[in-house]
C-alpha cells in the first residue's frame, strides 16, 4: 500500500486502498495521466469526474461554462504531463426531464474547450442520474510524459498564472453573494496550461503536476512521489487579484488562501537549478502566462512553507476529509 | 444532423443535437467505439457510465459485481469493434460516509473484470455524489475495427450466446422476487465477448454492435449506419433457459422477451454470405460460444421482424423514451 506516490488525506487514503485491493490488476495508480505500454503512439489518458451540487453548481454557471469546466479540469491532467491533446469522450448523467438544449449547451462548451486546445470530442455516453455527472476522459500524447517522481534535491519550484482565484469566486457564492468578474471568470472559465506545460517540458521540467487540490495538499503529493522535501516561499505565491477582498473579510491572510484553493488549474513545476530568470522571461513571452519561482526542493520529506523566513501552515482540499 | 448513424429513440434524438451542437468540434459520434487519428498505435476508446438506481441497485448485487458489470459493460464496446484490451479508467462517484470496504470491493470487480480479457486499471478519479456512479473509460487496440456501416444486403445476422437472461434477472427483481441463478449471473457477471468479436474480426465480419439496448433498437442502430434493412427471425433467437418461467408469467412471447433484453453483452454480427454452418461451427470450438444465424441484410431501411413467417414488432430499451 505504500507504493501509491501520494501525500495525506482520506481521499488518498482510499486510492492507496483501491491500489491494494486491485494489487496487479492495475499500474500506475496515482498519477495525473495513465501512461499506455510502448507500441501505443506516446498515448496517455485521465479521467476526471464533476457532479452537480459537489463540483458546481446550476445557479452559478451557465451549462456552456459548466462544460468548458468540467472538460478543462480533465485537460488540465494532459497538461500536467506535458502532453498534446488528441480529444476526449464525455459521459453525462441528466435527470430523467432535463432538456436537451441544457444537455447540447453543457456540450457545446466541452467542445469549446476541447477545440481551444487542438482536440476534440471522440465519443460518449448518456445517461439518467439523479443530479448532473460530467465524466471526461481525456486521451493525449506524450512521447516523454513529465511525472511528479522526478523532482530533485536543488530543483527549484514554480507556479503558472495567478492562484486563489477560483476560491475567491467559491467563497463568495457560499456566502451567498456574487464574485468579483475576474475571480468568477477563473471558476468559469480555467485554461488548461497545455501550451505552457509543453514548452516546460522541452525546458527539462523534472517534474510537473496540475493545483487541483490546492498548493498545499498538491505540494504534498510531488513530496512524496520524488522521495524529496518541498521549501515553499508563502510570500513568493502569484495572488489574483481579487483574492485581497475576500480573503480580508474572512480574515485569512492572503497568501495562505490563494494556496489553500484548487481548481485555478495552474501548474507546479519542480525544474532545475540552470532555469533563472532570464528563461523564465522567455516563459511569458512565448506563452503569455506569469511563471513565478516560489521555492526549492531538498533532501527530505514533507512540504514546509514559510512566509517572509516565518514557518507557516498550509492545507489542501480533500473530498473525503 | 442526419449524418449520425442512429436509429429511432428520444436518447438517440440527443446525440444527434449534440453532434449539430458540436459540428467539426466532434469526430465519429455514434459508434461503439471513437477511433483516434493516424499515428496512435490503432487505439480507440469508449465510456460507459453505470448510476445507481437507473444501471443496478445495491440490494441486488454485491459490490464486487457491482464492479465487474459496470466494466464489463463498457468493454463489451472494445469487444464490438474486434479490439484488443489495453485497460480502463474508473472515475468512482460513492455518497460522501460510503465505506471503503464498499469501493475496494467495487473495484475489485473492476479489476477482475479488466485482468479477465488481458488488460489492466490504468488510473481513476475518485468523486463524492448523491448515489454510486461508475464511469469506465476502456482503451482498446484494433488495426482495423470493425463498425456497425459495412453490412451489405446480401450479408447473413447472427448473435453470439442467448439472450433474455438479463432481462429475466431484472423483471424478477423489479417485481419483488428472487431470479433463477443462470439469470442472475447473466445480470452480475456479464463476460464482454472479446475473444469471439476477435475471431469474428478476423474471419471477414462486416458489422458489428453488442447488444446492450436489446436487439430491436439496436439492429436500427446498425441499419441506419450501414443503409440497409435487417430482416430477423425470431423464431431462431438463440434464448437463455431462464427467460421462459418469466416470460410465461408476465404473457410475453418467449423471443419477444429476449429480443427486448439489453444487457446480455451479446454481439449482433453481419458477416458475408460465405459464411457458413461449418464456420459457425468451428467459431463455437474455438471460443466455446455458440454463435447463431437470426437473420439476413438486404437493401432498404429499418428492420423487419418475423416470427416462423408471420410478421412481429421489436422494441428496444430507451433512458430517455
């Protein structure tokens, strides 16, 4: 049970179970893409489920931007691995009277993101269920797949884009208000950083994983896929924006909740002590997207983060917990 | 909207306006299995989502079938286009307090089910939801897979197995009883036909589907994708033993009943003329399946249904009708 590369949590927990039970049965359990034996065209897959009431909901989004999201999410796996999009199937569960023009707007946005990337839509199935289910499989290529097991001791840790967004567009809708237009946008609308990440990876990423669950939990698991001790600079962290509102009215300190939230759908990236500055420049310029050094990797175990040389705490996002 | 190859049906209805939807954002909607371009090592892929309450309920089966149906179900695709099994993605939906016990022996099923026809569990995503939802995402490998549009007129039908078992496993369910114990197998422990799709593949099949919707609706399917008509009699429906008692009870024609059966993960199958009884004969020594002769192609539209001459009605089984 403790071959499965992941970090604490209940939901992991149960993933190491699953591994256990399946025991030969499966290979390669807990990562962000499933790589196929050789002789399959560099093919990876990964699977990503979105239910109704527990990863959106209706009174939030449009069925367009429900759909761009919910394939988005799994395309951001592909990215993580450095990989070039092929397509992906979409199974959707509606209830028995949804309308169809519901169900071809929710596709029409699985589409569009598909297609914004280089894919497209392959296949899928319907279904009835008693709340929408949206379960994209995502199929790309890699001839190299970067992994989460390859970070090593003096690599330095980056992030794409702007963190916190995402949950400052989630927080404000549980308190029953509206989100600020770039915060709801980053809920909206996420922009798997296929481009980014496969520029990365010719720069000889040594390791690479999407923020899903949040810096925190996510960090966690690169931790322990490498066998390696993450140092995470709080005040180094990219904010969006609009993160400062929210998080003062909920007295969190700002960095602390942009690492906490998931689902900005940036990268983590563990690349080596050659990459400076001057590359990291060259970054933005070739993919219009921040890259933000936010620490280094040591010897050890576990993810540390301080703020300004203080120690801090951090937490991720566990469906289970 | 024409351009997807469906027959009738309110569910069938919504793929076609989700491929409108879609337009060239989709490739090959409609089929068993999606075919990935050129270059990808002959891979395809298919989904299938199992919901409780709508694909099985708890109290009629143990977790381990649970699993094992729900995979075996979606690997039946990969058997109707004559591919081999690389593996799976299980994206697992389970109600947030369900116990792990209750997962790992899920997917135990799923694995055994998966190990079964030489393939392996190659990632997952684990999700809470209201009810258990399975979505398996099969990837498979065929040179040259084979679809429901190449049947010609002239070609002869033919179904692997019996049919009605699962059905008569269900009706005794849903009307509070216990179902025979062949019945009930062929509900719980579905075996995709794999190694006999191959065979067929391999010895000249224009066309074939599984029968997961029953055969009436799905003999449209595979009419309207080739242009043809299918002309069945059912009298030569090969049925499980079990259907008879139920299908007495409730007043059903016993071939009736078994037409109407999904879930048996039988192939239908429209091979060339050439193919005869000695052929049938040794397709059934080499994969131990019996393998019957229920009808011919000809040119026209829709299937026709006979019974010893005289001329019978088909249904199959619609979500959404």
């Amino acid at each position: 049970m403790t071959d499965i590369p992941l970090g604490a949590g209940a939901e992991f927990d149960r993933i190491r179970a699953i591994a256990a039970a399946l025991g030969p049965a499966a290979s390669g359990l807990g990562n962000d893409c499933a790589v196929l034996p050789p002789g399959f065209g560099d093919v990876v897959v990964s699977t990503d489920m979105s239910v109704e009431g527990v990863h959106f909901r209706r009174e939030w989004l449009t069925w367009r931007e429900i759909g761009w999201r919910a394939a988005s999410a799994a395309l951001s796996d592909l990215a993580a691995a450095g990989a070039e999009v092929v397509g992906l199937t979409a199974s959707i569960g509606t209830p028995r009277d949804a309308p169809v023009d519901e169900l071809t707007e929710l596709m029409r946005g699985v589409g569009e993101a598909v297609t914004a990337v280089g894919g497209r839509v392959l296949g899928g199935d319907l279904s009835v269920a008693p709340v929408w289910v949206v379960d994209i499989t995502v199929v790309g290529r890699a001839a190299r797949p970067v992994g989460r097991s390859e970070a090593r001791a003096g690599d330095t840790l980056w992030v794409t884009g702007a963190l916190g967004g995402a949950r400052a567009a989630l927080m404000a809708w549980q308190a029953g208000g509206t989100p600020a237009a770039g915060a709801r946008e980053r809920f909206a609308h996420p922009v798997p950083r296929i481009a980014e990440a496969r520029w990365l990876a010719a720069h000889g990423a040594h390791a690479m994983m999407d923020i899903s669950d949040g810096l925190g939990g996510d960090a966690g698991h690169l931790a322990a896929a490498s066998g390696v001790r993450l140092e995470l600079e709080l005040d180094q962290l990219p904010v969006h924006p609009d993160v400062v509102a929210v998080a003062l009215a909920r007295g969190e300190p700002i960095q602390a909740f942009a690492a906490r939230g998931g689902e900005d759908y940036e990268l983590l990236v563990a690349l080596p002590k050659s990459f400076d500055a001057v590359e990291a420049r060259r970054f933005q310029q070739d993919t219009g997207t921040v890259l933000t050094r936010i620490g280094k990797v040591r010897r050890g175990a576990g993810v540390a983060a301080s703020f300004a040389g203080v120690p801090a705490t951090l937490a991720g996002y566990d469906h289970f917990g």
